[in-house]
C-alpha cells in the first residue's frame, strides 16, 4: 500500500496552446484540482515553490485555501526554498494555514533549485553569514523553522502588553500541535538524507539527484533511502518517517494521451549540470499502456522503498485532463501493483 499525491509546480504562459494562460488561472485550478484529487481518492495535493518564474510561488495563501476547499486529502509542498525563508514568519504562515486544513499539513522544505535570477534570496533581504554558502543558509533556516514550530516559548513579554499574556516566555503564534513531525526534507544527495533524518526530518526526494555512482536514478534513490532509514534509526527517533518519491507516469489509454505523451522522448534518465562543478542525474518519464507500465514500474527500487508517491502533473493541459491522468493511475496501474 502507497499514499499517492500529485505534484504540480503551477505553470503558466499566455500561449494558446496553455489551458493555464496566468497566475489567478494556475492558483484557481490547483485549488480545483486538489478538489477533484479528493473526489478521486488520492491521499496528497503538492506544490512545488518557485521564485522570479511563472509558476507558484508563495505557498500559505494556496495551502490554506485547498485545506478550507477539502475536508480528507494531505495538503503539502515539494519544496519551499528555505534560502529565501523567514523562519518567524513562516512559523506563523505554516501555523494558520496547517489549523485551517485541521492538521493535514505536510510541508517539504529544501535549500532549494537552480534560479531564475543570481542570488535571488538577495532580493528578500537574506545573506550567509560569513564563512557559509546559500546552501548553509537555507540548512541554518530550516533548522530554526524547526526550532520554532516545536512551540516553546523565547521571546519576553512588555511588561505593560497591550493584551494580558500567558507567564513565562511567548511563542509564535498561532501554534499547531503535531506540525513539527510533517515537515519533509527534500534532498538531492546521500549526506543530506542523512542529515534530515538526524533531525527527525521526512524525506522526500524527486525526479533529481546529484549524480553520486553513476547509476539509474532509481537505484541511487533507492540507496538514499536506506542511508536516510539508518541515520533514523542511528538518530533513536521513535516514530515512523515517512519517504516520498516523485514521478512523472502516464497511462496511454486514448489517442489523446498517445499524442501527448507517446512518443517516448524522455524514457531514459539524463545527465546535465546544475551549475560549474554539481554534476545530477535527471530521472525518466514513465509513459506506456497500462500492462507495460506496470511492469517497468514494478522495477523502480525507489518507489518500491518509498510509502508514498507524487505524480508530477502536466498543470498547463488543464483540471480535466489531469484528472484523467490520475484516475488512469488509480484505475489501471495501482491496484495491480499493490499500492491500492
């Protein structure tokens, strides 16, 4: 059994071919399809975070807005780029937006992606500090979030406030019981893994990886998640984390999903470089009749070591058609394969 989610990163673009022509259209139908992911049984509705690019961006308005929408389905992120975070401010967004979904939030945080601009955390006020990288800074964020959401109080109270307040010292507030154990750590590397589980950190990993051996992509993730079960179990945490994997799959059952997707141009993973020195490994699309892709699926490692899966969607082609994509998995592909 696999929880199974989609993961839309909420393009948009005034083409005639885009059925998502701007930003009120790519927010408005994520909060349909979220809808309509409920209706059809699936567990998850994610987003992904970018900045200075034609995609969604800020993630709290949207979230709290699918959580007042749905009543069943978990609400997430894969992932907010914790470089250009606020840990207080988030602390609170994440509070108010989790309370309104009544618990269902899981939020993916991660130092973050190639950008659209240098240096864009600039822009929002942020710097490393002195001998530490962007990287280090968005690790620094998020292990303050984490820090903050715990709920402990630090911050002390005017001795003349303006509303009575609690003894001892004050906390962010609104304050969301149980967040502290959704919050993922989306990672690209094996130490990073390791790192998040030492937090108590869930571990969500994507279609990319930094290239570490040379292998598959599902191979090398299949290994991440191992690594990332033994520093858990090293770290004596004493729940369960959850693993998630993304995936771009796609059932061919009409012409219309043949012409889209069959014409298998991105069946096998790809090699490219995220900047001078950071070598990845880009995973392949799944796309195949059903009984064939089944079987390809069936040798994935990651999803097999995963307990949930993401379906990346093709936002642009519209509400009803990815709706089709998703029932087509739940109907055709999941049940044989024991996720359902």
């Amino acid at each position: 059994m696999k929880k199974i989610g989609f993961l839309s990163f909420g393009h948009w673009t005034p083409s005639p071919q885009s059925r998502t022509q701007s930003a009120g259209d790519a927010l408005l139908q994520s909060i349909d399809l979220a809808v309509e992911a409920e209706r059809l049984g699936m567990d998850g509705a994610y987003f992904r975070v970018h900045h200075f690019a034609q995609q969604l961006a800020s993630p709290f308005p949207l979230l709290a807005a699918v959580g007042a929408k749905t009543r069943r389905i978990e609400i997430g992120t894969a992932v907010i780029d914790m470089r250009y975070e606020n840990p207080h401010y988030m602390t609170e967004d994440a509070g108010a937006a989790d309370l309104i979904a009544g618990g269902r939030l899981q939020l993916g945080i991660s130092r973050g992606s190639p950008e659209q601009v240098i240096d864009g955390w600039r822009y929002f006020g942020y710097r490393p500090v002195e001998g530490e990288n962007d990287a280090g800074m968005g690790r620094r964020h998020a292990e303050e979030f984490l820090e903050l959401i715990c709920g402990k109080g630090f911050a002390r109270p005017n001795p003349r406030p303006m509303f009575p307040n609690p003894p001892g010292l004050l906390r962010l507030e609104p304050y969301s019981d149980g967040l502290r154990d959704r919050i993922w750590w989306g990672s690209a590397s094996n130490a990073t893994a390791a790192w998040a589980a030492k937090l108590g950190m869930n571990l969500q990993t994507s279609t990319l990886k930094f290239d570490e051996t040379g292998e598959p992509l599902h191979i090398q993730q299949a290994a991440q998640i191992r690594s990332f079960r033994a520093a858990w179990k090293e770290a004596g945490h004493t729940r369960t984390p959850r693993i998630s994997v993304s995936r771009s799959i796609f059932a061919l059952l009409n012409d219309r999903d043949r012409a889209y997707f069959g014409r298998g141009s991105q069946a096998e993973d790809k090699i490219g470089f995220l900047d001078e020195t950071t070598r990845a490994i880009f995973g392949r699309s799944y796309a195949a009749e059903p009984d064939i892709l089944i079987e390809q699926l069936r040798k994935d490692e990651a999803i097999a070591e995963a307990d949930t899966l993401l379906l990346t969607v093709p936002n642009q082609l519209g509400v009803a058609y990815n709706v089709h994509v998703m029932e087509a998995i739940l109907n055709t592909v999941a049940p044989t394969l024991g996720w359902r």
